[in-house]
C-alpha cells in the first residue's frame, strides 16, 4: 500500500461511526459507501472521480470495475473472490 494508501485507510478509520446517508460524501452529513472511499482519498490529498446518481443496490461486478478503474485505481495480483474479507 504507498503512502496516499495509508493515509486513506487511515482516514476511512477515523470515519467510523459517521452516519449514513444515501449520495453521501461529506462526513458532516453523512456518508454512503462511495462516499466514503472519495471523501478518505480526499482527506489523503488525492481526489477521486466522485459518480453522481448512482444505484444503491444492483451494480453488476462489470460497473463497480469500472467506476474504479475511471477513479484511478488498479487490480493488484492475487484471487479475486466476491464477497470474502481477506
């Protein structure tokens, strides 16, 4: 993980507990989880393509790859697995 990585994570932590609100991305409202991966990356000093109008339910593994990929992130090596916390 490089050091925008880190700073993120750490940021997301510190994010634990925020209420939750739907096409949220700003922790003093609320935030969704999209908003809360763009507002950690934001605090780390790196913005993100933040998506509006998005489902909140009904992505298929196709869309949310490529919402991540548009927003700057990579595949790492390794099994992917749907749903597993590694």
């Amino acid at each position: 993980m490089d050091d925008v990585g880190r700073r993120a994570f750490a940021a997301a932590r510190a994010m634990v507990g925020v209420r939750f609100r739907p096409q949220g991305s700003d922790a003093r409202t609320g935030l969704d989880c999209v908003g809360l991966v763009w507002a950690a990356y934001a605090a780390a000093g790196r913005r993100l393509v933040r998506p509006r109008d998005y489902p909140l339910r009904g992505w298929a593994r196709a869309q949310v790859e490529a919402g991540l990929t548009a927003a700057g992130f990579m595949p790492v090596g390794g099994a992917v697995r749907d749903g597993v916390w590694r």
